[in-house]
C-alpha cells in the first residue's frame, strides 16, 4: 500500500514563501523615525513684549521652521517604505 502523501512534498506556492526579516532596512526605520520625530518636535520659541496691554505675542514652532516639517512628513514616508522592505513585502 503506498504512503500518504506527505505535505512536504508538494511544492509551495510563491505566496507560501516564508518571508525573511531585514534587519538592516527595519533598523534604518527607527532611525529615520527618531531622527523625524525630533526635527518636528524640538520647538523653539520666541516672545515679544509690549507695554501695550495686549499687544504682547509668543510664538513657536519647530527648530528647523517649515524644514522641519518637510523632514518629518518625507521621513513617515520612507519610514513606511523601510518596513515594508523589512518585512520582505514589496
């Protein structure tokens, strides 16, 4: 009587493929994310005072001004792109 066949046998579909992690491209995402995360969040301030009641001000914002900004936004999008290498998806 022949063996059963055995799961082992038949080939995987490409799906099937066990991913491999990337260690390379998931540690440049955090760096990338902490690097973005501080370009947006280490504020500066200034303040303006007046001896007109009211008048005074306050303003701020990140160090690098609308750079930072740029950083932050340009940095979430590569941070997204490094995982999905990372995780072996394309």
């Amino acid at each position: 009587m022949p063996d059963a066949p055995d799961e082992h046998d038949q080939p995987d579909a490409p799906d099937d493929a066990p991913r491999r992690l990337r260690w390379g491209w998931l540690l440049l995402a955090v760096v990338v994310a902490v690097v973005s995360f501080l370009a947006v969040s280490v504020q500066a301030g200034q303040c303006v005072d007046s001896v007109t009641p009211g008048a005074s001000y306050c303003t701020t914002g990140p160090v690098l001004g609308t750079a930072g900004w740029l950083v932050g936004l340009a940095g979430a999008g590569f941070v997204i792109y490094a995982v999905r290498r990372g995780l072996g998806r394309r």
